[in-house]
C-alpha cells in the first residue's frame, strides 16, 4: 500500500486514503477521544472492499464499487497505522479498537475471516477489541458461521464487538435506505443470541437517528432481548449522500445531552443506550463516513457542516 494523502490531526482523527494493486484507493484511519489520551483509547477504522455495492443512502462509500481487498491489503492498512505509532508492534492501549467500517460491508469479503484468524499473531496487544459492523446482506450465512466460531476460539471474553446497523424500525424506511435483500429482524435476532455467550460485549443494534425514520422500542422488544442486545445511537453524519437523500439527524452534532424521547423509550424498554455523539470535529475531517476524501475531490460543491479539512499530499 502507498499512502498518496491524509487529512486531519493527531489529537483527534487522522484519515490516510492509500494506493493499492491496480492503483485502487481505500481510506484508512485512527482517532483518539479527548480528553483520554491515546494510551487510554485509540481507534482504527479499517476498509474491506473498494467502495461499496450495497448502496445506503447515507454512506459516501456507496457511490461505486472496485471489488475486495485481499488478506494482505487489509493488514497492510492496521500495520501502517500501527507500526507509525508503535514500531515495535506493542501497543499499550487500555482499549484498543480495531473496526471493519470504514469502506465496505465486511461480510461481503472472505478475505476478513482470515486477517480475523491471523492479527491476534502479528501484535502484542491486551487491550484489543475488534469491532465488525454490518447490514447483515442476505447470502452471506457462511461467512456469519465461520466468524461465530473464530469469536468463540479466539475474541471472547469480551475482545469483540458485533454491530448490526440497522438504523430504523420501519421495514419499508429500512429497505429504502439499505437498499439490497438483507436479514429480517427475527434472523437477526436468532444469530445474535447464538453468537452472544456470558462475557462477551452485548451485540449492537446501530441506528444513526433520523427526523425522517422512526424506532419504536416495542418493536425491537418483541425480536430483540435486552440482555443480549443493546442500542447504539449516533447522529447521521454529514454525507453527501445523506444530503442528497434529503434525509435529516434527530440527534445534534453538537449537542453534549442524552436526554430525548427516543432514548428515554428504549431505556425504560429495558436496553442498555449508548448514545455516540462523538466530535463535531471529526465530521470536518471527513472521519465519521466512508470515502468522504474520494467524494470530497470529486465534488467540491461544500456542504455546510462537513468535510472542510484539506487533503494534503503525503510523504
Ligand atoms: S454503510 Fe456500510 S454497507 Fe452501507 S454502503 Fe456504506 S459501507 Fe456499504
């Protein structure tokens, strides 16, 4: 991989766009949470495929798609970032997480039970926690099973976090906005209660909350069980393919409060909430959504709360 630019900064979010086999581009990325230094958090955001074929409507790494990445270009994109900060491939972070969501739906890529099999072997790091977010395609049982059994041989206790992104209870809103055949709620809910043992992290179920899309708590108590599941919210990023869809956040960047209808719902449901606002920063430098940077160059119309970090050449 050569890595051809970056945008960020160091004390929050960094995004590199690298160079792989036939000069196909991903994105890559880490960040820190202030005021936690990075020994007490530090986030990698790792891509899978070249684009995306699914094609939601709030993800700029939808607009194409170039194929998987091999094995090897995906560790290439954990070791850079790695290897800049710890050489020697010790990494002391109290929690140290590696997620599969940047560009791409990881279970469309094989190639991700392998790196899964073999990362654990190329680092010292006691603080890992893998985290795999997914649309949950239909067609991809196979994958789901291997990924169950790697879990339980080598990630429990713990050290990996399953995210289900299914951002609304409409089924119909949900087909418009995931817009391919995908799991039903109730297969869903039978492969997280068979993936989930005691000690591991709950399964999440990940809305990026809309004005425009409702969740309603009794329809997630009746397939989801609050002892296995919980709730993760985050306001929708500022995507040019959000804007497009004319779809709009419930939740504001820059509110610093959890307190609204919806979560007090799903809490008095039962669930355990977590409400993910993150850095109104990071939606300037483009770390909160897929291939915002390749986006960005194509299209230089602004959008008025997103994306204003340059892209600097590297090396
Ligand atoms: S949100 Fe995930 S699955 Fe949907 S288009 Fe983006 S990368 Fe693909």
């Amino acid at each position: 991989m050569e890595i051809i630019a970056s945008t960020g900064n160091s004390s929050l979010a960094l995004i590199y766009i690298g160079k792989m086999s036939g000069d196909r581009l991903v994105e890559l990325g880490e960040s820190i949470q202030p005021p936690k230094p990075r020994e007490q958090k530090w986030v990698l955001l790792i891509s899978t495929l070249f684009g995306c074929p699914v094609g939601c409507k709030i993800c700029d790494a939808a607009g194409y798609y170039e194929g998987k990445l091999s094995k090897d270009e995906i560790l290439d994109q954990i070791d850079f970032l790695i290897r800049k900060r710890y050489p020697s491939g010790e990494i002391p972070c109290k929690q140290f997480k590696i997620q599969f969501s940047r560009m791409g739906e990881p279970s469309l890529n094989p190639s991700m039970l392998d790196v899964l099999n073999e990362l654990l072997q190329r680092y010292v790091a006691p603080g890992l926690v893998v985290s795999l977010s997914t649309v949950a395609p239909c067609g991809t049982q196979a994958f789901f099973e291997c990924l169950h059994e790697i879990k339980q041989e080598k990630y429990s206790g713990g050290h990996f976090q399953l995210q289900f992104s299914i951002h609304t209870t409409s089924i119909s809103m949900r087909d418009q906005l995931i817009p391919i055949r995908k799991w039903d709620f109730k297969e869903i809910a039978k492969y997280g209660e068979r993936f989930y043992t005691a000690g591991d992290r709950k399964v999440a179920l990940n809305f990026a909350l809309t004005r425009e899309m409702p969740v309603d708590a009794d329809i997630l108590l009746s397939y989801f069980d609050p002892a296995i599941f919980l709730i993760k919210i985050t306001p929708l990023n500022p995507t040019y393919r959000a804007r497009d869809s004319q779809l709009t956040t419930y939740l504001s960047p820059v509110s610093v409060g959890e307190d609204n209808p919806i979560v007090r719902k799903l809490r008095a449901a039962g669930y355990q909430v977590i409400v993910s606002i993150g850095e109104v920063e990071e939606n300037y430098i483009g770390s909160n959504c897929g291939q915002c940077i390749r986006r960005h160059m194509q299209d230089r119309q602004s959008l008025r709360r997103g994306y204003t970090y340059a892209v600097q050449e590297y090396g």
